[in-house]
C-alpha cells in the first residue's frame, strides 16, 4: 500500500472518529431543523466558490431553492476533506465535492454512508496554466518542469494525473509535481514565482492571465474527458429522514441546469454576478463561455453508472482505491430522475 493512501486512509479515520463524537456531543437542534419562514433551513458545505458552479449560483439568485421552499445556507470547505468533514459530523446537511470522497468514506467503514443523489459538472474544471503562451502546447512539453497541483487523492490532481498517462508521462518520474502548497494558494504562489506551471480553477487562471503572470495553454476538461467531478451528497439517515428536502433540492438544480443550456454566458453572468462581487461581469462571462464550449455541465443532473465506473477507474489508476462500491451501494438516482421529468 502507498504511503498516499495509508495517509489517506489515516484522515478518514479521523473524519470518521470525528463525526461519531461530534454527533454525540451535538444538542437536540441540527443544520436544517429550523426555518426562519422563508423555508426549510438546509446547509449547504460546497467545496470551492467557483464560476466552475455556474447552475448551482443560479439555482440560488433565481430563487429557485427559495420557490422550491429551502431557506440555503452556503458554507465554502476549501477542499474535499473538509466538506466531507462537515458532512460527517454534521455541521452541514449536504455536501458539494468530487464524489470520489464518498467512496473513500464507505471503503472506511462510515456507518451512516454519504450517498450522491446528483451531478452538476460532467468535465474537470481546472486549467493548466504557463508562464507564457505556447501555441503548440503539447503534454510532452512538461517533461522535467515543475508544477503546482493539488493534495494526493482530489479529484484535480488524479485528473491531471489522469491526462499525463493518457499521453504516456509518468507522473512520479518525467516531471515535478509539487503538493505542498494549500487549496486556493497555488495561482498566488505560482505569481510569486514558484513553479513553471500551474493546475488552476477559474476564475484563478484567468486572473493569472490579466495580472500577465500566466497563460492558459490547456484544458484538464477537454483533455480528460467526460468526469463526474463534482456531486451533492448526504448522509443516508438524512436523506432518509428528509425525501422531500432532497427532491426539492434537487428539483431547484435541474432548472438551474436548465437555465444555463437555455441561456448565453453574458445572462448567466448577469444572474450569477452577485456571487463574484469582485469579478466584473464581463471577466465572468469570458469564463462562462470558456466552459460552456467544452460542454462542463450536463443538462440533467442524473449520476450514471457510466460515469461512476469511470470515477473509480480514475481511483483506482491513482492508487487510491482499496475496493470498488456497487453503484447502488453510493449513488441515488431517484431524485435527480424525478426532477429531469
């Protein structure tokens, strides 16, 4: 077994541990036991604040949740572990984060699986970024360089990962991968100086590009495939508990999944604006469009088994992957196909 994956499998001991001590010292009122007449009170624990999330942002500025009857609260994690974390100790009613995280928590032993009951994203969202632009970019080009990724076990680094042995580069040997900087830090620190490329998210990358500190030279998204990349979870007791909090949950993303295939990048950054208070409409359009032509979002939110099997033959080439879950063992359908009618 890697070291990796023993490290992996250590922090979701401790998530677990965590979860079980956290429920026991937890009072009688939980996230989403209340409302403050606006709806049902449901948090929400999603993974990063991107542009990448378009339909969801406009699920929530179009008021869709809200007409659904969920009074949402949005807490950022930083990262999968931490959403997962939320999730788990029940700090957060559902989590948005790369699904691979719920096969990890069930390969551990959660008594209270976290089950996926939609998709939002069906490509990677991150871009590789350079120093400067390189017309005929190839993968090849990365051979004995130095770039910044992501934490062992992410969806962003086993997808970059993914792509270098697609093109026949060893991630270990032909290049340089530095994991040592945190979640949201590497455009920072790639502006600063450190590394000759960078794995970025929007709307990092194309702040790198205005700062002139970078130039976007591909896309993981394109080059990668189709990935099931991002889901919303939940505990199974919760979904349990509330089916009609889940369904209309899920009801509100697939007319925000509807809106965006309806509607150009320049009106979907004019109904997700007031998430990116510091970017300015035309930056998030240009982003916008950057994902809608290589076909980001599906246009329902139904998580195949097609897709499921591909996320853990991605596990499984990264090394993460001790045992592959049935499909309906971690992923629910009935919801998202009930909303896509």
């Amino acid at each position: 077994m890697s070291l990796q994956l023993s490290s992996k499998k250590r922090l979701l001991s401790m998530l677990l541990i965590l979860s079980l001590a956290v429920a026991l010292l937890s009072g009688c009122e939980k996230p989403g036991s209340g409302s403050d007449g606006n709806g049902k009170k449901v948090v929400l624990n999603e993974v990063a604040h991107s542009i990448f999330y378009a339909p969801m942002y406009v699920a929530m500025e179009e008021g869709y949740f809200k007409d659904a009857g969920i009074d949402l609260e949005t807490v950022t994690g930083f990262g999968a572990d931490k959403t997962m974390t939320a999730v788990l100790s029940g700090e957060a009613d559902i989590g948005f984060m790369g699904p691979e995280t719920t096969v990890y928590a069930h390969n551990e032993g959660a008594s209270d699986t976290v089950l996926n009951f939609a998709q939002l994203t069906q490509r990677a969202g991150n871009f590789l970024v350079a120093r400067e632009a390189m017309e005929n970019f190839k993968w090849s080009d990365l051979k004995g360089k130095t770039v910044l990724g992501d934490r062992a076990g992410g969806m962003p680094e086993m997808v970059f990962e993914f792509v270098l042995k697609k093109n026949n580069i060893n991630p270990a040997t032909d290049l340089s991968i530095d994991q040592s900087i945190d979640f949201g830090s590497t455009a920072a620190a790639f502006s600063g100086g450190q590394g000759d490329f960078t794995v970025e998210f929007e709307p990092s990358a194309t702040a790198l590009e205005s700062e002139q500190a970078g130039c976007v030279v591909a896309s993981l998204g394109v080059d990668s495939g189709y990935v099931p990349y991002t889901a919303f979870s939940a505990k199974e007791s919760y979904i349990k508990d509330n089916p009609d909090v889940i369904q209309a949950f899920t009801d509100a993303l697939q007319k925000g999944m509807l809106y965006v295939k309806d509607h150009d990048s320049k009106e979907i950054a004019a109904a997700i604006a007031p998430q990116f208070p510091d970017t300015d409409k035309d930056t998030i359009a240009a982003i916008v469009d950057r994902y809608q032509k290589q076909d980001t979002w599906k246009t329902d939110v139904i998580f195949t088994k097609e897709a499921y099997t591909l996320l853990l033959d991605i596990l499984d080439e990264a090394g993460q992957l001790t045992e592959r879950p049935e499909y309906e063992a971690l992923i629910h359908t009935e919801f998202a196909e009930k909303a896509a009618k």
